[in-house]
C-alpha cells in the first residue's frame, strides 16, 4: 500500500551530511518525497511502499553519518501526493528553534589525502572540506544551516564546486563550506608591523620562520594560535617572557601520531582520542626520551605535556613543512580570551609575533581548544570547547523551564537548561577582566540566537560582588543564587546519575562565598541536591 509520512527528526542533523544521506536512502529504495532543514532539525516528508517505508525508518539509524546524531523521530501519516521523484528542498525558517549545531570537525582522512595530493584540484590548499569535517560552530550565524548563514556566503562558488555541491555521489553534496582555491578563502603573511611578505607559498614561508627561531601568530578555526619551535630553549623561554606566562605550560602540536608516541605514554584510549573528530589537546605522560628533544620551558616541573594533533589543512600544511613539534597556543593576551579578527590580532600581538599568517574566512564565533586527559580508561575533560561545543550534555532529569546559569568568576563558562539537556559554552576565561566579561555577554546572545532560548529563571554564584551576579540583577527575571560549593557537589551527582540520592558529599575547590556570609573551602555536606547541610569544614 502507498503511504506517506512525515518524520520530524531532531539531534545534530545539520552540517554533518544528513540532507545527502537521507536523500541517497530514500532514492536507493525507489521512494519519493523531500527532505529540508528548519530551525527545528529535519523535516522528510516520504511516499511510496509502507514496508519500504518503514525500512527507510531503520536505516536513517543504522547508516546515520559519523557526525550526526538523531535524538528523537517523530512521525505523522499525511496525504500521497504522487510526487514524481525525491528532492532536496531549499531550507525554511520558523520561530522555534530546537535544531542542535555541529561541533567543528577534524579534517577526515579523504580531505587529507586529497590535501597532499598533486594531482588534486585542493593540492596543498589550506581551507579543504566536506560533509564530514571542517567549520561548523565556528562559522555558522544562524539557522538553518545553509552557506548564506555561514560567514562563507561571501564566497561565491565556482562550476566545479558547484557541480560537487549538487551531486548527490559527491562526498562534497550540499557541504556548505565547499571550496576550491579558485572561489574561496585564502591565505597570507604579513610582518609585525602589518606589512604584506611577497611569497609564493605563505604556509611554507611561515614553516621557514619557525625553523628559524621566529614566533608566528596564525589565525586557525575558532581564533588565533601563537606558535614557536617547541624544540628550541630559546624561542619558548622568549615566548614564555612575552606572554608573561610564569610557569604555565604550553600546549604543542606534533605533525602526527608516530611523534607523538615517541614522545610520550599512549594508550589505546589517548589514540582513539588524538585521532579523532573531537581532536582536542590531550595530557600525556612524557617519556624520558622528550625532554631531549622539547624545550624544558614547554612545561617547567611537569611529567605532562599537553599535545594535540592538526585538525585543520592550515595545521596540517605548516606542520608537515617544519617537521617538528610546536608549542601552538591561544593568541591573546595575558588572561584575556582569545582572539578571531586579523585586525585586532595585529594590534595586540604585535609586541608577541614576529610574523601573521592571516586568511579572510571570518570567525563567527571564537572558541579555544579544548583539553582533556584520561584515567582508568576514561576521557575527563578539563577545558570543553572547540570539538565538543556546542553539542548538549543529557541529564538524569528534565527542567518544566528555560533556565540560564551564569557560571563561576574563575574559569568560566556558562550553560543554558532545555528540557532534559545542558547546553554548555565553551570556555570564557576569568569575567572579572572586562574583556572576558564582554565575551560571556556575545556568548550568552549567540547561544540565546542560534538555540531560541528564552531564560524564565538565571542562576548565578552567591557571591554578591561577582560580575555575574550583578548581571543577573540586571535581568528582568527571577534570580537564583547558589553557593560555588554546593554547586560543585550537585554537578557532580548529576555527572553520575544521583540527582536525588542522599549522600555525604565533599567539595574542595579553594574559597567560596559561603551562605553566613563567610569564606567557605572544603566542604562537607549532607543531603540531597538543592538540600544541602554544611556538616563540617576545612578553611
């Protein structure tokens, strides 16, 4: 019997190829219909044989592209149509919006095969993607997802591109970053002082300058890195002067994995990890073997070092050239967030970087890269950002409301509450430095645009003297304070489930404000979430 149905599909369903995907499904079963985006998710509407129907159902969750992530399927019978063929329909947009965004992606192995390829059209071109890596957060202005909401709307495709964009078995079919280096963004460097250096190939001339002992400051996905020869004592000690670092260790970036496990302990867990979309800097072992190769300055008194591997074709070129580990840290100013526009990088790294590696594919929104370790074969994530933002967290219970929480003053983030989701910012740094504090305030009406959020409650610390907590009183809502402590004890049961347990909880996590009025340090509490007594206390 002939049938047709509408399927509502919502998750992370944009950006990751699943228009292409539900499109080569539904035209391999012979059915026929159409699939958009909206600012709820997915809409499909499909006709033809109930029973292929319902196949097409099963395989919209057994094939479902690497990047996406089907939350919830709803479906309603509607009236056959007799629809001729299956389409992809031009996006609509509505008032509500629930569609999840894509993190940023890793370049995908097809990319960075293509990317050294010379007989490539994309041979050695810097800004190479497709519908499984690439931008994603970092351009997006608003929903749906299409080119024209990207910060890549100014860039015109060209026939080839546009040729792969509608071809449906092309890897490259309705990726909305699609470019080449004839129609897309491209790549410069320039000196301190701004002045434009004439070369043929920039990545190349800025691979040399680092061979030489020289720092560059190099505009990447989500803001600028700074990045220096990690094997020269010289360059980083000056690195470490200039940024007014202290003893704080520098992340690196090593050209690939066989380095890095020369370098350090790897587990299986720490490759999977090292290697994958999320590609964030990982805490690793140092052998004994690494410190006879990286600077000692890279991480003072610490068996640890940070390392990551490239995760876009920028990364990859400048690495593959200079053969070496480099330190490749956030370009920004002493505790200030980091940086996304060429212009503002020119002026506030010049007394930093001796040269700029500058592209015009703007950042919408900046992000730092994201820091995690692992312990007893588990991922533990110390920095949640690029790779893992702005992906929801799910809890152990659902919210009857829209609740915004402001976060702490000290390494900040904050997170918006819909329904049985969390969803988290990225890191925004200390608020109590105003230009933090201006990045929570652009975070906070991003996430509130792209997400439709519309708060009915805003939590904030109970410390009454927190940037934070002045801007909750600014807000024309009802206001929640909540001591840091207890904070800490309730994310955790969250963390594990125990949401309405009673427990015996402890929290130290240096000083707090505390409920009489006092600094309150580690913690014991009893009791249940939102129900706390303080039973005892070290401070």
């Amino acid at each position: 019997m002939i049938k047709r149905k509408l399927l509502r599909v919502y998750g992370i369903v944009q950006g990751v190829g699943f228009r292409p995907y539900v499109y080569r499904i539904a035209t391999s079963l012979g059915l026929r219909g159409f699939v958009r985006n909206d600012t709820l998710g997915v809409e499909i509407e499909i006709e033809g044989d109930e029973e292929k129907i319902e196949t097409f159902k099963r395989r919209l969750y057994s094939e479902c592209p690497p990047a996406a992530s089907i939350d919830r399927l709803v479906e309603e019978e509607t009236d056959v149509r007799g629809d001729a063929s299956f389409i992809i329909l031009e996006s609509s947009s509505g008032r509500e919006r629930e569609t999840l965004i894509s993190p940023d992606l890793a370049t995908c192995p097809d990319c960075l095969r293509e990317l050294f390829d010379p007989g490539d059209r994309r041979f050695r071109y810097p800004f190479i993607n497709c519908t499984n890596c690439g931008p994603r957060y970092t351009i997006i202005e608003d929903v749906p997802y299409d080119r024209p909401n990207t910060t890549m709307r100014k860039f015109e495709m060209c026939p080839e591109c546009r040729a792969e964009y509608e071809n449906p078995a092309d890897r490259r079919f309705h990726a909305q970053p699609n470019a080449c280096p004839v129609c897309g963004p491209e790549v410069w460097l320039v000196e301190g002082n701004g002045v434009k250096i004439q070369v043929g190939d920039p990545i190349k001339a800025a691979a040399r300058f680092i061979q030489e002992g020289k720092i560059i400051a190099l505009k990447g996905l989500g803001g600028f890195h700074v990045a220096c020869d990690a094997t020269n004592d010289n360059v980083v000690k000056r690195l470490r002067a200039l940024k007014k670092r202290g003893d704080k260790p520098f992340a690196l970036m090593a050209p690939d994995l066989e380095t890095v496990e020369r370098l350090c302990f790897l587990s299986d867990k720490e490759r999977e990890l090292l290697t994958s979309p999320k590609c964030p800097i990982l805490l690793l072992e140092a052998r004994e073997e690494a410190w006879k190769v990286i600077s000692r300055d890279v991480a003072p008194r610490n068996r640890y070092i940070g390392f990551m591997l490239p995760y876009t074709p920028l990364h990859h070129l400048l690495l593959r050239e200079t053969k070496r580990p480099l330190v490749m840290t956030s370009g920004n100013l002493r505790d200030e967030s980091i940086i996304k526009d060429n212009d503002v990088a020119l002026e506030k790294l010049s007394g930093i970087a001796d040269y700029f590696l500058l592209h015009n594919r703007d950042i919408a929104t900046r992000i730092d890269d994201s820091v995690a370790r692992v312990i007893d074969g588990k991922e533990i994530l110390i920095r949640r950002a690029r790779g893992y933002v702005p992906a929801p967290i799910s809890l152990p219970f659902t919210s009857d409301k829209e609740i915004l929480a402001l976060g702490p003053m000290m390494k900040s983030t904050l997170c918006f509450l819909r329904g049985q989701r969390a969803f988290l910012s990225q890191y925004l740094g200390d608020n109590d430095i105003y230009d933090n504090y201006l990045y929570l305030l652009e975070i906070m009406e991003r996430l509130k645009k792209l997400f439709g959020f519309k708060p009915e409650l805003v939590v904030h610390d109970l410390h009454p003297d927190y940037p934070t907590t002045r801007l909750a009183g600014e807000m024309e809502l009802p206001a929640l304070a909540v001591q840091h402590h207890e904070a800490h004890l309730a994310s955790v049961l969250a963390e594990k489930g125990s949401f309405d347990d009673e427990v015996l909880g402890v929290a130290f996590d240096g000083t707090g404000y505390g409920r009489d009025g006092r600094i309150w340090g580690g913690e014991f509490f009893a009791g249940k979430t939102g129900n706390f007594e303080r039973i005892a206390h070290i401070a």
